[in-house]
C-alpha cells in the first residue's frame, strides 16, 4: 500500500521560495505546487528546475494541501492572506517573516504558524538547512505538535519564541548581517583607485572575522584603531573621506561604538 504524499504549497518565487523548492523538491514523498500573484520567468523557472506544478492566481491555491509557506514581502502578507481565505484551507498555514505577527494570518485563525529562518537567501547560495536556526511560533500547542516534525525536515535547530521576541532576534539579525554587509558594500567602494582586484584583497579578512567567532565573543575580537584609541590613525582615515559626509559619520560613530564596547570590559 502506498503512502499518501504530503502536499506542499509555497506562496511567492523568490529567494527563500527557491531554497524551500530546492529542499522539498529532493523528497520523492512529497509533492510540491508553487503559486505566484503573476505568471513571469521566475515562476517558470521553478516549474523547469523543480518539476513541481506552479500557478499564477492565488484564488486557485489548493485547498487541501497539509502545509503552506507564505514567501512574500512583508508588506505583500495581508493581500495574500486575503486571497487564500485561510480558514477554508486543511493544512497549517505559516508566514516566514522575522518581523511580522502571527496573527497577521488571522487573530481567530486556529491552523496558523510562524517558520523563520534565521538566515540570509540568495538563489546562488548553497544553504546547509542543518546549521539553519528555524524559529517557530504558533497559533496553540497543536499546532506546534503538527509543526514540529515538518520542521525537522529542514533542521533539529528549532527555537519556539513569541513575537517580540523572534522581532528582537530579527532586529540582532539585522545587525550581524544587513549591516555587516552594508560595510562590506564601503569596503569594497574605497578599493577602485588601487586598481586590484577587491575581492581577492579583502575577502580572507572578512572570512576570518567571521570565522573567529566561533571561538571567540566578538566583544574580546575586536581588533583595529578604535580599540587602540589610535587618534593619528583614525585622523588619516577620516581625511581620506573627508568629502563622504555620511560615511564620515558612520566611521565616527562606529569608532565610538567600538570605544564604548571595550569600556565594558575594563569596568
């Protein structure tokens, strides 16, 4: 007797859609359709790529699907779950957003779930969900019952927070990684007058700060002229970006974060 295969809905064809595709796609017992508020060339591509069904009018979303992850813009969440009509659907439905409320799928909704990530997608990345922090919440504890061994098949690493705080977590997120690589953006833009090649020059340092890490808090990792209180040394610098206002300011801040951060370890 064969088993009935478990039916996978993913709302939206962007990043994290992709990599959910890419995972759910490799288990012969399930099956996966992905809907999209349009017809264009990302969804055709997941249709190529993954040999799932895909569709271009979420009025069409099947109704008996066991789970569905909505994959869209913060902002798009509310049109969409308009579109769905979550309460006539079987399966738990679930947002992926780190900054968003549960019970913007429905303050009454009984089958509604958070599935949050905690980690940066883009379509090239290679992603070992096993490493991936998966941070849950849940409508009540049956649902979370239901949810947990779906989960299990992207990683054991699962965390089940409330709303405040998975958006404090979102909000740490932000730090060690928008904002990082915000910095890394300016590094890679002061190189241009060197004439090299600026990822061949910077990227085995920013590998080791990152690397590091593992073994050492950041606060006691901190390296470089703030932390030295090296005044000639951040002077240079400054001059040389002089005519970049709000970079100017960033540097300056930031030095005095750093000045800031190391106080507290000598108090």
């Amino acid at each position: 007797m064969k088993h009935q295969k478990l039916e996978f809905v993913i709302v939206g064809c962007g990043n994290l859609a992709w990599h959910l595709a890419k995972k759910i796609s490799k288990q012969s017992n399930f099956q996966l359709k992905v809907y999209n508020h349009q017809d264009n060339a990302k969804l055709q591509t997941f249709k190529g790529k993954f040999n799932c069904e895909t569709f271009s009018d979420l009025k069409t979303v099947s109704k008996t699907a066991d789970f569905y992850f909505i994959c869209v813009s913060d902002k798009a969440i509310p049109a969409v779950v308009k579109l769905l009509h979550i309460s006539q659907l079987k399966g738990l439905v679930m947002h992926c957003s780190g900054s968003q409320p549960l019970d913007l799928l429905g303050p009454k909704s009984k089958n509604t779930a958070v599935f949050y990530p905690l980690q940066t997608f883009t379509k090239e990345d290679k992603i070992h969900w096993s490493d991936v922090p998966i941070v849950l919440e849940a409508a009540n504890a049956s649902v979370l019952d239901r949810l947990k061994p779906m989960v299990k098949l992207f990683s054991d690493k699962m965390v089940v927070l409330s709303y405040q705080e998975r958006l404090q977590l979102h909000l740490a997120a932000v730090f060690a990684n928008n904002f990082v690589n915000a910095m890394f953006v300016e590094a890679y833009q002061l190189l241009p007058k060197l004439n090299i090649n600026n990822e061949d020059l910077l990227f085995p340092l920013m590998k080791q700060t990152v690397m590091k890490l593992e073994k050492v808090n950041p606060l006691n990792a901190q390296t470089g002229p703030a932390k030295r209180k090296d005044q000639i040394v951040m002077a240079k610098h400054l001059d040389l970006i002089k005519d970049q206002a709000l970079l100017k300011k960033v540097y300056e801040n930031i030095s005095e974060l750093i000045l800031l951060q190391q106080k507290k370890i000598h108090d």
